[in-house]
C-alpha cells in the first residue's frame, strides 16, 4: 500500500517546480501551490516506510504530529 501511495503521489502531484497539492482527490486537478510540510512530515514518513528496519529503533522512537522523533522514555 505504501508503494502504491508513494507511486500515486508522485504521478499526480509531481510538477516541474516541485510537489503539488490536489484540488480533487476525484479529478486530480492540481492546485497551483506547494504545503510547507510536504519536505518536514510527508517525504519523511515515505522514508521511514521504505528504510530499512534498523534505519529507527521504534521501541525507543516516537513522532509527534508534525513527524518530528522524539525519544521515548
């Protein structure tokens, strides 16, 4: 599913500039603009989907919800 959604997202929202938001998740129209959290939470998250599994210790890890780790205690 990961590989699905990393693949979709860059199909639909990849521009010569950078990353698009979508108007419509329907009719994919873009929308002419880019989310300052796309480089800090988004392509983060796609990392830790396809890094390898020692790449984070989730045992010791957590996120908060702008997807910055913080150490668990």
């Amino acid at each position: 599913m990961g590989e699905t959604m990393w693949r979709d997202f860059v199909k639909y929202c990849r521009t010569d500039e950078g990353y698009a938001a979508l108007k419509s998740a329907v009719t994919k129209e873009k929308v002419d603009s880019m989310q300052s959290f796309l480089f800090a939470e988004t392509f983060k998250y796609f990392y830790l989907l396809f890094a390898p599994p020692k790449a984070l210790d989730f045992d010791k890890v957590i996120f908060n919800t702008e997807a910055h780790p913080m150490r668990r205690k």
